[in-house]
C-alpha cells in the first residue's frame, strides 16, 4: 500500500520540481541578464565620462604648465600691453588717479575667463574664488584690459599668493609716476620674474 501510493506520488513530485527547476534557471538567466545590462550601463556611463568631454579636459589642462608658478605659462599667458600707454602718456593714464578703473573689463568677462583658463592651466582646486584673474602686465603699467595673453587665474594660496604681486605693481607704479623707472624697464622686469622685480631695479 505504502509502495503503491509512493509510485503515484513519484510523477507528481517529479512534475513539480521540474517547475520549480524552470522557474529557477528563468529567474538565475534574469538575473543574468539584468547584471549584464547594468554592466553594460556602467561601462557604457564610465566611457560617456571619459570620452569625449574627460578627453577634452585632459586636453584643455595639459595646454598651459603649472610648471613656473607663482608665474604664469609664458607660452599661454605671455603678456600684452595697452598701446595707448606710453612713456610720453603716463601722465594721462596711469599716473591719473582713478584711471585704470576706467579701462578694467567687467567682471562678467573676467569671470569667465578665469574659468575657462583654470582648466586650461589644470588646477586641481577649480574653485574661481581661489584665484585672481590677474593682468600679467598691470593695468598700472599699461597692460592691455582685455587681451587673453595678458589675463590669467593667479592662485590666492601658496607662498607667493596674488596678493603678493599686487604690492610689487603698486610699488612699481609709483616708481614709475615719481620718475625712478622707466615704464618700458619695470614692464619688463615685471614680466620676467615679478617676485624679483623690485629688487632687479633696486627698489
């Protein structure tokens, strides 16, 4: 009796297990599948991070060196000058009082400038509020406002910080309204190694 109902059991058993056999190999091939798509996804996101907008960071940050600092790149930021600033005018333009706010460009150009060449000179910080966008060449010596090569973002921090540079322009201009220096030799003892400058023409 026992072995009889055992044999009309065996094929029920075998039917539902079977079934649930099914139902776990279509639940492991979904499963399956579904790391193989969220795989796919993250490598496919990972190559839409890299490529091409990364690429082209990684490219915008290799084209200026960070190499000179506290000097900018000569290659990306060389200097440039305000041609109507000369020696003969210095008493019409940098001399005045209150003449060089009137050829600063706004800050909505700045700002976008810095911006822009904080990833072409690769800083790892990339907050603008840590750097100045500085005129290579001051504007209190005639450099020129809007001009690329003469604007860079000049970092706040480090031991030689912006403001640093910024007491050296001053001193630098008044040297030259007094009449100690010639515009053209503090332009260009600035440009070669402001951190020196003073010194080069013994100020």
């Amino acid at each position: 009796m026992g072995t009889v109902a055992r044999q009309k059991a065996g094929p029920a058993q075998e039917s539902a297990s079977m079934m649930l056999r099914q139902r776990l190999a279509a639940t492991a091939a979904a499963s399956v599948l579904a790391a193989a798509g969220l795989a796919a996804g993250t490598g496919t996101a990972q190559a839409a991070t890299a490529h091409p907008a990364a690429a082209k960071s990684v490219a915008r940050a290799a084209s200026c060196s960070r190499a000179q600092l506290p000097l900018p790149d000569p290659s990306c930021t060389p200097g440039a000058y305000n041609p109507a600033v000369t020696q003969a005018t210095i008493g019409k333009t940098i001399c005045v009082s209150g003449w060089t706010a009137t050829v600063r460009p706004p800050t909505s150009y700045t700002n976008a400038l810095k911006v822009q060449q904080i990833a072409q000179y690769g800083y790892a910080d990339t907050n603008p509020a840590d750097y100045e966008e500085d005129h290579f060449v001051p504007l209190e010596l005639g450099g020129a406002p809007r001009d690329p090569r003469n604007l860079w973002p000049e970092p706040r921090y480090g031991s030689q910080p912006s403001a640093s540079k910024d007491s050296v322009e001053n001193k630098l201009k008044k040297a030259v309204c007094s009449g100690r220096v010639g515009l053209d030799a503090a332009r260009s003892a600035i440009v070669t190694d402001w951190t020196t400058a003073l010194s080069r023409l013994g100020l």
